[in-house]
C-alpha cells in the first residue's frame, strides 16, 4: 500500500488504557513518510508521558497541561488547518460525546472541531458504555457527518470484561488511513445500494429454506463503497459476518421482501449492486402454524417460482444508474452469465464458477470473471475484500464511458 509522504496527521490522545498502543501508531505514520502532531486531553498524560510522543513524532506535543486557554485560540487553528487528516486513537466515550454536541472545552475538542479534514476515530471503552444509548446516539451522529470509525475490535478489555470496545490494533488503524489516502474518496456523491446474504423461504415458524451464501462478497462491498466516499445502503438477508459501521442497512428475509425493498429503493441510487443470493423458489403451502408429522411416513412440499428481483429492478433502470448482477455457476460460465447480463439489464456482472476451489459461497476469496457488453477482465484467485474494490473501480470505469 501506499506510503503517507507529506500528509500532515493530526493525532489526538485521550485519557484510555490503549493510549500506550498510540505510541507505535505515531512509530507506524512516521515510517511510512507522515508528519504527525499529536494532541493529548489532560486524562491521556496520566496514562502517558507527552515525552514519549514528542520524541516518536518529533514535533512539540500540545497538552492542556502545559498550554494556558490563552493559547488555544492560535493553536487550533494552526493545527486544525494543517490537518490532511485528523484521528482520534484512543477515543474515549466522553471524547464522542463531546464531538457529538460541538462541544469545545479543551486544546483536543477545540481543535476537532475547527478542522474541515476528515476525521478518524478508534473508539476504546468498556463493554456497557460502547453499547450505552447515549453511545450510540453519538455514533450515528458522528457518522452521518462523515466521521470515520475503525473498531473497536472484540476482545477482552482492561477491565475484565469480554465484549467489544477494545481499540483496533495500530496496524489496522493505519492501514484505514492509508486506504483512505490510496483511494481518494472517487465515490464521493454517489448512492449505492448493495444487496447481501441469502434469502429464507419460510415454510413454518420453525422451518425455512435457504443457501450457503454468507454475504461475505456484499458486505465487503458497501464497506469498500462507505470507504471511497458513497453513502450506501445495504439491503441483507441471512449473513454470518458483522454489518458495517456508517452504512444503513435493512433486514430483509424472503425473497418477496427483498423486492419490496428494492421497488423501494432503487430510485433513489446511483449504483444498485445485487450480491444477494436469492432463492429461485417458495414455499406454495407455507404454514403460520408448526407442520405436524401427524402419523405420516412422507410429504411432499410443492414450491413455486419466486420473482426475480434482478430482472424488476432492471425494468426500473433510469438513465444514469449502473446495475451490476452476480452469477454463481457450475458450468458454461460465460455463456450463462452473459445471458443474465442481458435478461436482467445489467451493465455490469461478476460471474464465479462456484465449483472451483476458493471461489463461491462462504469462502473469503474468489475467482470471478467481470463481463460487460464489450469487454472483460479476469480476476484470480483473491481476497473478497481485495475484489470488491476492482469491481468499484471497473463500475466507475464504465461510468465515465457514459454507460
Ligand atoms: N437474482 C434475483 N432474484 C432471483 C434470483 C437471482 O435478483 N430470484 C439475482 C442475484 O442477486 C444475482 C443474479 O440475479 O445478482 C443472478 O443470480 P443467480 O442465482 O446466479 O441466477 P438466476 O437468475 O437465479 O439463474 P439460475 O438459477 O438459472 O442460474
């Protein structure tokens, strides 16, 4: 990935236990070529000495304890305007909180909130308070003015406690910064509407049917959308994989709810991209009451079509959206999905041979094949995460041709 030569990061300490990780963050944005300030509140001197980042940054460090207010006025303003990007790494509960009212009481929040350059923020906090209401009101607040949240990871906490809030490791928070950097946010503006995961076809209360799908790859793509700058919304059904922050997302279970949402929302997207493994068939006897065996020795369930909402939300298609389609295949790969391409009204699909080892459903690569009307690229064997951002890059691609 890309370095961070003559970025000038803006690095704010509060009063946590992980402050100490912050120490190899400066370590980790200095060798890739950064220029790092860092700002600590008064709690974070307690947990380190201002001394440590002075000399891992080699830039003054300001704290509040050596600064009178007199002070603030310039050097707020000085660092906020300098800042290319601003991150909060530990970021405690009453830091958010702050940041949620605009509140400016110390050198850290004042300067937070004088600077017009993106922030980052690495919450680290007990279980209880990550989960508090008030928490999480400052979260959606926060995100929905664009703040950048990474983590916090699950794990066991300073105080004893297993659950979520422990701060994402260094490596992890600086590769969101560089990310960030490498990929300029060309999405920025655009609405994309994602959908992941399989769907369930219920046949009782307690039965239903459904696919070995994950919603690994859709997930993966409203998060690298979020990342370049798209305000996206996720449409999921069943999935094994934690939803992304900053991203609005539906719960959806069958197929028929699928396109009620998608009728819905379509409109009011730019890019509509349909990872979402959905069931070709339902139920036609579904039950609201438990089947009973009832002294039988078989049954037999009949299933009907379910409606392709691919194909819906093709017909829907205005000028200026971009669709793009999956296709899981066992055989004649192109063939079958280019076939798709056209019945469905796509501009884009990513065919996968979901026989082949690494590829498919439920796994954390793929290999897939990227069809268009007129071209094609092959993508091998790689990360899903890795894929979703080369698909985000063939649609804007293809975009700028005006299709
Ligand atoms: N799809 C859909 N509604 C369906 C079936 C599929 O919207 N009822 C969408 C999927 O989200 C995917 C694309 O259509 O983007 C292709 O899905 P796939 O399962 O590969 O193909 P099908 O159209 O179901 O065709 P077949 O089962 O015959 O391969």
């Amino acid at each position: 990935m890309m370095g961070l030569e003559s970025k000038h990061i803006i690095l704010g300490v509060t009063g946590g236990i992980a402050a100490y990780k912050s120490a190899e963050i400066v370590s980790r944005l200095r060798r890739l070529g950064a220029d790092v300030h860092v700002i600590m509140t008064r709690n974070a001197t307690e947990f380190v000495a201002p001394l440590t980042f002075q000399t891992l940054s080699g830039n003054q460090v300001v704290t509040d304890t050596f600064q009178t207010p007199e002070n603030w006025q310039v050097e707020h303003v000085a660092l906020a305007q300098l800042a290319d990007a601003f991150l909060v790494a530990p970021a405690t509960a009453n830091m958010l909180a702050k940041m949620a009212c605009g509140l400016a009481d110390d050198m850290l929040s004042t300067t937070l909130l004088a600077t017009k350059a993106p922030v980052f923020v690495a919450p680290a906090m007990n279980t209880g308070m990550w989960e508090a209401a008030a928490t999480r009101e400052n979260m959606s607040r926060l995100q929905a003015r664009g703040v950048k949240v990474i983590g916090p990871g699950t794990g066991k906490l300073a105080c004893g406690d297993v659950g979520a809030g422990r701060m994402s490791e260094p490596a992890e928070i600086v590769e969101a910064l560089q990310a960030y950097f490498a990929e300029g946010e060309d999405y920025r503006g655009l609405r994309v509407l994602v959908t992941a995961g399989g769907t369930r076809e219920r046949l009782d209360p307690v039965r239903f049917m459904t696919n070995d799908s994950s919603g690994k790859m859709g997930i993966a793509l409203a998060r690298a959308a979020q990342g370049r700058g798209a305000a996206v919304t996720l449409v999921y059904g069943a999935v094994t994989q934690p939803l992304p922050e900053g991203v609005s997302c539906i719960p959806v279970e069958s197929a028929r709810d699928l396109l009620r949402v998608m009728e819905k929302e379509t409109p009011r997207h730019d890019i509509i991209i349909q990872a979402a493994a959905v069931a070709d068939f339902r139920f036609r006897d579904a039950s609201d009451q438990k089947i009973k065996k009832n002294g039988q020795h078989e049954i037999t369930l009949v299933m009907v079509e379910n409606p392709d909402v691919a194909e819906a939300v093709g017909r829907l298609k205005k000028a200026g959206q971009t669709l793009v389609g999956f296709a899981a295949e066992t055989g004649h790969l192109e063939e079958n999905a280019e076939g798709k391409l056209t019945r469905k009204n796509l501009d884009l699909i990513v065919a996968n041979d979901v026989t082949r080892p690494g590829a498919g459903f439920n796994t954390d690569t793929n290999i897939a094949t990227l069809i268009w009307r007129g071209g094609r690229q092959e993508m091998p064997l790689q990360q899903k995460t890795e894929l979703a951002g080369k698909i985000l890059d063939r649609i804007l691609a293809l975009r700028k041709e005006g299709r």
